[in-house]
C-alpha cells in the first residue's frame, strides 16, 4: 500500500471541519477512540478519514449507513485527492466494489463491515475505523460499535471514530472508550446561516389505513411548485430539496411537479436509482442547467450533501422498518418524522446562506411528534442481528459495550426463529449452517429458502426471488409473479439493480441441474423463507379478501391475489386503520401457492389431533387438522377420558366455577369454609375460586371423570366434592366454629348467612330474624372461636329490615324505642313491649301468644 500522504489543506479547503483538524489530532494522541460532532456538510466526512490515513500504515475504513453515501464520499475525497476512484480511495457497497491492494481510505455499508469481520475478526491490515452518522442509531452501526469494542480490547492500536451531525456526545463517548475514561469529544461547531420557517398545513389527511394519501402528495407537490416559481425569481442560482417518506412518494411527487411546470429540472434521489443517476444530483448543476427540484428521502438528511439547496420542502414523514410482537411480522410503517430529523432537514437550506423550510403541517401537529427518531434496535426484528452476534461469539451481545442491549422480548423471538432455521444451538451458538447463512447478505430466513430452494426450484429463480423480496422493491397489487415478469423485461425501474443482486446470490448457491424458468416455484421459495406466512383465504368481498396466516394474523389484500385460495406471504404489515376486506393488517406481498408446496414448505407447522372442549355442560372433541392456526379439516369425535378430563380443566380455569349449578347446601357450606380459612388459615382449605381451579385433582377428581363421559354439569352436587376438603381431624369442630343455625332466645334455629367465598374480605355473618323473637337478648354472638361477632337484620313482621346491628344490647337501649313508636301502629297484632328487656320473646302474634 502506498504511503503517500494525503494533501489536507488542499482537500480541505472551504471547508469549515479543517479548523478541527489540530484538535482532532490532538485527541487522538492521548486516545485511540474519539467522538467527533459536527453540523451536516462542514466536511467531517471528506477530512477526517485522510487525516487517519496520514497518520497510518494500513487502511481506514469508514461506514456509512446507505450505499449512495458510501459511494457519493468515495468519489468526492478521490475527487479532491486528484486520484483515480478505486486506487487511493475507493468503495465497497453491497454488489458494487471500487478498492483495490493500494487503497488507502475505503468507504463501506456498515452492513459490509459486519459481515467482512465474520471472516477476519482481527480486522488484519486496517488501523483505523470511523463510524459516520451514528445519530440515527441503525442497527447495523450499533452493533459495530459492539463488536469494535471487543477488538480494541485485543488490539490497542486500532483507531475507532464516532462521528454524527447531532449526538449524545456523552454516552457515546462512555461507549466507545475504556472503563476507566471515556473518548475525548471533538466539537466543532459553526454559526448557522438565518433559517426562516413556514407552515402549510394540508386540507387532507396525510395517512389512511394504505400508507401515505394521494391528496397530500397532491398538496406537497402543489405547494413546492409554487415556491419554487418564487425562490427562482429571487435567486436564479438556488435549488429546492423537497423530503418525502419513501421511494414511491418520492416518484409521485416529482410526477406532479413536471406536470404542474416544465421550468424546472426535477430530479428524484433515493436508494433505488441508479448509481449514475445519483451521482448527477450530487454533483449539482452548472450556471446553464434549469433550475432544480430534488425530491428524496431521508437519506439526503444528513448522510448527503446536495449543493445549491435554498428552500426545503418538508413533508415530516418518515418510513422506518418497525416489528409489531403481536402479529409476529416487522415491515416498513409510515409515521411522523421526529423533530431532530426535520431540524436536520431544514438544515439542508441553510449550507450557503440564508435558506427557507416550508413544513406542510401546522405547528401544532410538528409540536406531538416525538423529539428524536427511535433506534432500531428496540424496534427491528433481530434475526439477522442474533445470528451475527452468535457467529462472533457473543449471543445475544452478551460482554459486547453497545449503547443499548438488545431488548429481550425481541431476542428471544429470533432466538426462535435461529433454532427453527438450525442456525444456532440450544447454548446460542452459531451453528455451521448458521455460518454459512451469515455471510449471504439477506436476512436468514431468506437466506435459508436460497440454500433450500435452489435443489426444487432451480438457483436461479430462487435467487430472483430472495432478491426481490429481500431488495424492499416496489410490488404492484402485491403480486412477487407479476413483479418477477416486468423485472425480468425490464419493464421497472429497479430491474439493473435487481437483477445484480440476483446474479450475485445465485453465485452463492450451488448450480441445480434442471433449472426451471417459470414461476411455478415463487410462493415455495417465499413459503421456505417463512412458513408461518403461509395463508389461506377466509373471506372475500367485494374490496378484497381476507386470509388466516399460520401465525394467527388475519390480513387483507386487493387484486389478483384476492382470487387465490392459498398464498406465501413475504411482507405483511399492521394498518394504520381498518385494512382491506375488514382486516387488521395489510398483505403488501405474497405468490400462489400449491397445497402441496404447502405441505412441502411447513410439516413442521402441520398438526393432527384430537380437539376437545368443554361446551354447553358437557364435553365435545372434534379431530382437527391444522397448519399452524389454519384449519384444515374437522370431523366429530368421542373424547377419551383423559382428553374430556383435560377439556373440563381448560374450561374450569377459563370459566371459572359459574359453569356449576351451585345447590344451597353446597353453596353453604362452601361459604362457612371460607369464613374458616378467612379468620383462621390452614388447615382449612382455600374454597375461592382461583384456589378450587388450582385443586381440581384434590376434591373434584371423580366428577371430572364423570363430566369427561359425557355426564352434563347440572347433575353435579357439589357438596359431596367439598367435603373431600375438610382437613382431619379440625373439620370436627365444624359445626362448632361456623354453624349453620343460630339458636335465637325463641327458640328458633335460624339460618345463618356466610359471606361470598371471593367478596368482602371484611364482610360478616349474617342473620336475619324477627325483631321480636330477640327481646332480652343482650349479648351478641360471636363465631370461629369468638373472633366474628353476627351480624343481625331485625326484622319486621313483614319480614323487612327494621335494624342492622352486632350490639344487641345498645340495640334495645336506645334506637328500640324509635323502632316501637313507627312500628306499634302498623302491626298493633303483634307486640311492641316498652320495656324489651322483660318481655318474652316470641315469633307469634300477641293472642297466639296468650293462648
């Protein structure tokens, strides 16, 4: 490798960043691992990796998160090197390479440094690592700086660098230095240019259940066509920036915009142009060219700089990868951008002079988004991330310095999504098929289906799928066929591109003899990759149809794949609203699929087995075949005991007891239990709900048996089945403690009244008699060994509650006598004595008495 150092002051001139550079080194010679904070476009990027290389034998790479960047800075720095792309300054992106032995600055995907370390973990032959853009926190960034963390532990002298437009300095700089001191923080800051801001709310909702509305790309076009007109007729010279979600709204918009004037030169950028087409919009334009209207997404947000830009159009929309536990699917959702990412939008205008950003929502909608974007690692699906960090011997991350661990519910989804893939072992570890699923750059599942695929279907058209589903390309009316058939004419726009990622993991597969050329094999490919995505049709209407995913989601879709009755779902995502057919969800992908591809794709998803329950009082089975929550097939038939026993179960834990007709001996002494257990705990046994679910087997057993051949839950006496309860020998005492009479002083036995078994813990006993068989009775009695006095409900000769009380005695003392002068006129038949105290107790009238 040449050591010919690199000419900083002339790369670096009219570049703000190149007053750091001191700093920087100095930084760097009391510390192997620096943060660097610099606002977008003063040229940290283009500097910093020519600066390590000038203090360095062996190579500096630098990450980027999107592979325009990587090769937009490539070809700036040999730009202003003065050397040919590829020799002293080169690129490696994903399908495309420009580096070679004598390069000395190589910028890369962070995604292509993952797997490069996969095979040579030591990173042999480079001294230097910079991270670029680490504040959007993307996966694949953070996991580097995890595993850079390790490597610095086993080689002091390689150099990492954090840089970002807006960061959390702080903890960045804890995680990339040392236990004992962090990385020394570089700030270079420069005053900003004056920024004005407008609002231009749209008329329309920006969102429905589909994703982004035509009315408010409608509104973005309109209102940047307008101000454009205006900025030109200010300055000439300026160019418009306008940010959309995604590559679809991206095309709307610059469609609408040529419609509406043919002023101006409307260029879109986006991941998914062509390279040339890219590095034309980077470039800029010359005093002759039109004006320009650049729509993109947000990979112009910080990771590019596109000179000349005066006026941004924002539509504070961002796309973003998203996992929704509950459906078990991850995909990309639509949502209000973050605040800091639209200040870094409206930074783009501000580069050269004073600049404009016209925001098209009001002040209060841009107030409720959230402050910053959320990282992806607490939202992504992990597989891909599990399976490298096990390939490094790290599962899980575990010893790894990241900014955030890997969140758990999401690890161990993926964990299980590794074992059925045979990717790891039952410790963790990567596996050889694990290994070798790593390094083909897809996620593993897809992956998976590659090497699986290839043998039934043919290398070639299992690579054109998995590059077409796992390339994120732009699929008409969900149809992965049709969109197989216009990429394969040529016919779309991404076919260049899709067509090389085809090629490149064909080469990675193993030819097949016999390869086929039709689509026969789409949805097999697509049902390897994810066999819990296989659908059937439940529904159709006249919108759409619905289908029941083997996970248990149901999803809806339009046009020609409504008329299928099984489908290989590859992407499927929540709905913002009520989706297609009644669903919940949207499937925005998916191919025919054979029921024998089916079979084929997912046995270990296909179950045959008795199904019974406990309905209606007795218990039904039905034999049932399934794929995963898809219903195959269902024919009646008899339960065995242990089935029906196992049936009453599920219904009594998911029922409760209510299922029983309760019988008032049963009820009843199903309550002086619990008044035991209440006030006096074990022996005496828990007769609530939850605690006779728990004990079935104790005092239940025999009629589970009788319930599971067929006897109906009504005939059950349950009084019998407690009584298996009562703990020997303190269940003689029984009677004693909670009786269930109360003898009264006239010689009634009345019955007492326990409280609900799971109501009132503080409730009391009861008993309800005549006032007049009470008269005299003074002390009030207590149950459980005196610990519960009885509550009484004196009643009237009508047998209505004239008193509540558990102190007979003040009873009679005072308020009887309030009682006496309301009552005496209105049952003049029976006695009132004004004194109760001597009065015989009685539960007749006064003649019957006398007699």
């Amino acid at each position: 490798m040449t050591s010919a150092a690199f000419d900083l002051a002339a790369i670096g001139a009219g570049l703000s960043f190149a007053a750091a550079l001191d700093e920087l080194s100095a930084a760097l010679d009391a510390s192997g691992s620096v943060v660097v904070t610099a606002p977008p476009g003063t040229g940290k990027t283009t500097l910093v990796p020519p600066l390590l290389a000038s203090r360095s034998t062996g190579r500096v790479i630098i990450t980027q998160p999107r592979r325009v960047a990587a090769r937009a800075a490539a070809r700036r720095l040999a730009h202003l090197d003065g050397s040919p792309l590829g020799s002293r300054v080169g690129f490696t992106v994903r399908g495309e390479r420009s580096a070679g032995p004598e390069t000395q600055v190589e910028f890369v995907t962070a995604g292509v440094l993952l797997r490069r370390m996969l095979d040579d973990p030591g990173l042999d032959g480079v001294d230097a690592v910079i991270l670029d853009e680490v504040h959007e926190r993307a996966l694949e960034t953070d996991l580097l700086i995890g595993l850079l963390s390790e490597v610095r532990e086993l080689r002091d002298d390689l150099v990492v660098i954090a840089m970002s437009a807006t960061l959390d300095a702080a903890r960045i700089a804890a995680v990339i230095g040392t236990d004992d001191s962090p990385a020394p923080i570089v700030d270079h800051d420069v005053p900003a240019f004056p920024l004005t801001v407008q609002w231009a709310p749209s008329p329309v909702p920006r969102l429905d259940e589909r994703g982004v509305t035509w009315g408010f790309l409608d509104h973005v076009a309109a209102v940047t066509a307008s101000a454009a007109v205006d900025l030109v007729r200010e300055d000439p010279k300026a160019d418009v920036l306008v940010f959309a979600p995604g590559a679809r709204e991206v095309s709307e918009i610059a469609r609408r915009v040529r419609a509406a004037s043919d002023a101006f030169d409307v260029r879109e950028l986006h991941g998914q142009i062509p390279p040339a087409e890219q590095d034309a919009v980077i470039r800029g334009r010359t005093p002759t060219d039109l004006p320009r209207i650049i729509v993109t997404t947000s990979l112009a947000e910080s990771s590019l700089t596109v000179p000349g830009v005066r006026l941004v159009v924002d539509s504070c929309l961002s796309r973003h990868p998203q996992r929704d536990a509950g459906r078990g699917m991850t995909g990309l959702v639509t949502t209000a951008a973050s605040r800091s990412s639209c200040v870094q939008r409206a930074g783009r205008g501000t580069r050269q002079g004073p600049g404009m950003v016209i925001r098209c929502v009001d002040e209060r909608t841009y107030a409720a988004a959230p402050a910053r974007p959320v990282p992806e690692i607490a939202v992504i699906d992990l597989a891909d991330a599990a399976l490298l960090l096990a390939c490094w011997g790290a599962p899980g991350g575990i010893g790894l310095r990241m900014i955030d661990p890997l969140p758990a519910e999401n690890l161990a989804d993926a964990i299980t999504v590794l074992r059925a893939l045979g990717a790891i072992d039952d410790d963790g570890r990567a596996t050889a098929e694990g290994r070798v699923l790593a390094r083909i750059p897809t996620d593993p599942r897809l992956a998976r289906a590659l090497r699986d695929g290839s043998p039934v279907v043919g290398s070639r058209l299992a690579a054109e799928v998995v590059a077409l589903v796992g390339g994120e390309l732009r699929i008409s009316d969900a149809d992965i066929a049709q969109a197989l058939i216009a990429l394969r004419g040529g016919r779309n726009p991404d076919a260049r591109r899709w067509r090389d990622d085809a090629n490149r993991l064909e080469r990675m597969v193993r030819e097949t003899p016999g390869i086929r050329s039709d689509l026969d094999g789409v949805g097999l490919v697509i049902a390897l990759a994810f066999p819990e995505r296989i659908a059937h049709r439940v529904e159709r209407t006249a919108e759409g149809a619905t289908f029941l995913l083997a996970s248990g989601t149901r999803a809806g879709v339009r046009g020609p794949l409504a008329a299928v009755e099984w489908i290989a779902v590859a992407d499927v995502a929540r709905a913002t609203a009520r989706a297609a057919a009644g669903s919940g969800a949207i499937i925005r992908s998916a191919a025919v699929l054979t029921e024998a591809q089916m079979e084929q794709a997912a046995s270990h998803l296909m179950t045959d087995r008795v199904e019974a329950e406990f309905v209606g009082g007795r218990v039904q089975a039905r034999r049932e075949r399934r794929i995963g929550a898809i219903l195959r097939s269902s024919a009646p038939v008899k339960a065995s005991a242990q089935e029906g026993r196992d049936a009453v179960r599920r219904a009594l834990r998911r029922d409760g007891l209510g299922m029983f007709t309760w019988s008032d001996t049963a009820d009843a002494l199903r309550r002086r239990l619990a008044l035991l257990r209440r006030e006096l705990g074990d022996p005496w046994p828990d007769v609530s709900d939850a605690g006779l679910v728990d004990s079935l087997d104790v005092w239940l057993a025999p009629e589970l048996d009788r319930l599971a051949s067929g006897t109906p839950a009504a005939r059950l006496d349950l009084s019998s089945p407690l009584r298996r309860l009562l703990p020997w020998p303190d269940a003689v005492r029984l009677d004693e403690l909670a009786p269930e009479r109360l003898e009264v002083p006239s010689g009634s036995r009345v019955r007492i009244t326990y409280p609900e078994p799971d109501g009132d813990p503080h409730a009391r006993p009861v008993v309800a008699v005549k006032l007049q068989e009470c008269f005299g009775w003074a002390e009030t009695p207590r149950l459980v060994d005196g610990r519960v006095p009885v509550l009484f409900h004196l009643l009237s000769p009508a047998g209505r509650p004239l008193a509540v009380t558990d102190d007979l005695a003040s009873f009679w003392s005072g308020p009887y006598s309030q009682v006496r002068a309301e009552m005496r006129g209105r049952y003049p038949r029976h006695p009132w004595p004004e004194d109760p105290w001597a009065a015989v107790p009685t539960k007749h009238t006064k003649n019957r008495a006398a007699r």
